[in-house]
C-alpha cells in the first residue's frame, strides 16, 4: 500500500487550515492562562486553592522557559 502525496491545491487547504486551527488555539491557551491570572503578580480573589496551585505550575514552568518577563505589577505572557 504505498500512499500518494496530496494534489497541490489540497496541501495549501491544508496548509491554511492547520495555521488557522494554530491560531485558533493560541487564543484559546492565552484566554485560559489569563483567566488563571498567570500573568499577574498576585492570584486573583477569585481562584480556589487548587487552582492557585495549578497557576503556581504554570507560572513555574513560564520562569523556567523565559516566557514570562516582568514589569513591575504585571507578566507578559508570551506565547
């Protein structure tokens, strides 16, 4: 069974196709990390114990990664 490469127009469909679904899911994990206020210097009042602990997690793993550089009261989260 040997496979055929796909037609040109269907690899640039799918091409667009996977840098959308990229895009799509950017925003998805910048919204999720915002809502855990992973950015920010202090969690937010809203957050449960346990969800604390997972944004310490995240913020712990940006500091490791360089993704988190800081301001005085804030992070930028870089993606």
């Amino acid at each position: 069974m040997s496979l055929q490469p796909l037609d040109k127009k269907l690899r640039k469909q799918l091409e667009n196709t996977i840098i959308k679904a990229r895009s799509v899911a950017e925003a998805a994990a910048k919204a999720a990390l915002e809502r855990l206020c992973v950015g920010d210097t202090k969690p937010g009042e809203h957050l449960t114990e346990d969800v604390r602990q997972q944004r310490n997690k995240h913020r712990a793993h940006g500091r490791q990664l360089g993704a988190l550089i800081k301001y005085p009261n804030r992070h930028q989260l870089e993606l």
